[in-house]
C-alpha cells in the first residue's frame, strides 16, 4: 500500500511540473502569434518617445523592426524631426532602417508604424496602408495625443530612448 501511495504521489508531482513549466512558458509569451523570435519579458517592451518636455511609454510590437530599434536604444537615445503629414499623422526619417515586415493595416490614434523600413510614422488620426508595427503610444486619450504630437503644428523634435 505504502508503495501504491508514493507512486501516485510522484506521478501528481510529475504531472503538476509539467503543468506549471506550461504555464510559465505561456506567461512570458512564449512563440505565440506575433512574437517572432523568442521571449521577451513585458518590462523589456517599452521604450520612451521625448517631445520638448512632454514623455509618453510606447509599448513596443514584438516583431523583429522592434527589437532592433530597441537594440539601437541600448547605444543612445535616437533623436529625428518628424513633420505632420495628411492631417492624421507625424513623420520622420530615423537615418538608418530597421527591418520590414510589412502588412496592410488601418491604424488608429496612438499606432507607431515604420514606413519603408527607414521611416517613423506616429499616427494622431486613421490610415490604411502597408507598415511594419513598431508600437503604440499607451495612456494618452485623443485630444492628450494630439496635444502631446503638437498634431498641425508642423515640424517637431523627437527623442526615443529607453529611460524617461
């Protein structure tokens, strides 16, 4: 009986492992759709867009473009002139490119895209048309965003980095 006992005690113990090491694997994100090319923790994904004084966290995609733009931060802040663009977006060139993955997609208020692999598209409106998602620009309302982009004010400067 004593033996009987220990080996369900083992096999629970087994198949409670494999359940948890699942669960971990799932919690930080695993392969899943949309995450090419392994883990990385939440707390990695965010880096920091700097207008004047203003800062807001942009939620970085997880894609390959993402990552090396993250990469690129891990050796300074990167610093561009973006300019309003159509009434529903700012633009600037970064001066080198990131890779593309590029997919027909509607963006919204707060999306940041890369436009021909060398571009940084922040959109303060809606379009549609081929990017490679870099992110998105968290906890800003519309009329917070606009403000923060300076939408219709023309040329601004803009510094991306990992530290506020």
């Amino acid at each position: 009986m004593l033996k009987r006992i220990k080996l369900i005690a083992c096999v629970l113990a087994f198949f409670a492992t494999c359940i948890f090491v699942g669960w971990a694997g799932a919690q930080q994100g695993g392969n899943a759709a949309g995450d090419e090319g392994g883990n990385i923790a939440e707390e990695e994904m965010e880096i920091y867009i700097k207008i004047g004084e203003e800062c807001a966290a942009m939620e970085l995609a997880r894609n390959d473009a993402a990552r090396e733009l993250k990469d690129r931060l891990s050796d300074g802040d990167v610093v561009f002139t973006a300019d309003d663009y159509g009434g529903f977006e700012k633009v600037g060139s970064l001066g080198f490119s990131l890779p593309r993955s590029d997919e027909r997609i509607t963006t919204s208020s707060g999306d940041v895209m890369l436009y021909q692999g060398d571009n940084i598209v922040i959109f303060y409106g809606s379009n549609s048309w081929a990017y490679t998602p870099l992110g998105r620009i968290e906890g800003l309302d519309d009329a917070a965003l606009e403000s923060f982009l300076q939408a219709g004010g023309g040329e601004v400067k803009i510094t991306l980095s990992l530290t506020r």
